[in-house]
C-alpha cells in the first residue's frame, strides 16, 4: 500500500523547520538514510488565533498512522478534552507572555557589547 493512495500529499517546495527537517536531512547526509516526514494538516483557526499547538492534528496523525502501518494505537482523548487541553495551553502561553513582557531583562547595557552564549 502506497501512502499516496491514502490522502497523503506529497509537497513540491516549502520549508520544514526545526527537528522535522532537521533529523532527516541528517540521516540521509551522515548515514544515507531515506526517509519520509509525515506532518499532519493544522487547522487555519487555530493558527488565526495565534494557537501554535494544533492537538487534534496531532490525533490525526497518529490515527492515520496506525491504520496505515497496522499499529495498535488507541485514542483515549475526546474532542471535549482536545478542547480542554488547547485551552489550557493557550492559557498557559498567554501567563508566560504577560511574565515575559512585565519582566525586565537580566542582562545589563554594558554587558550587550559581550558575546552571549546559549
């Protein structure tokens, strides 16, 4: 079974950030390694609300997942808890932007000309 009979697109151009992009390109750089990132459709409400955290996506995937590879998931989240949960998310990233913007940075003036490490 190909994944392209499946509702699977493959994409033509577009950027894949972060380790989505990042752990495949590796594998095949270092290692030779084919593979395939599967990421699931966001739903365009919830990037319009500046939602960046998409569960029930992430559902979709894994259902589709394991129907395609035979794989014994089982959902246990109901779209009342889906909801529950981007709420409380959502809630959540709200609190740490209100704490972000009300506290003053740590680094001082002087130390700006300094090479700052991560």
């Amino acid at each position: 079974m190909d994944l392209f009979e499946k509702d699977c697109k493959p994409i033509s151009k577009g950027v894949i950030i972060g380790s989505n992009g990042l752990i495949p390109s590796l594998m095949k750089a270092r290692f030779g390694v084919d593979g395939v990132v599967l990421l699931a459709e966001t739903d365009n409400s919830a990037m319009m609300n500046e939602n960046i955290t998409d569960l029930q996506a992430s559902i979709d995937l894994l259902e589709f997942i394991a129907k395609f590879y035979k794989i014994p998931i089982q959902n246990s989240f109901s779209q009342q808890k889906v909801d529950e949960i981007t709420k409380d998310i959502d809630s959540k990233r709200k609190e740490l932007e209100q704490e972000f913007e009300t506290t003053p940075p740590s680094v001082e003036l002087a130390d700006l000309n300094k090479s700052l490490y991560i």
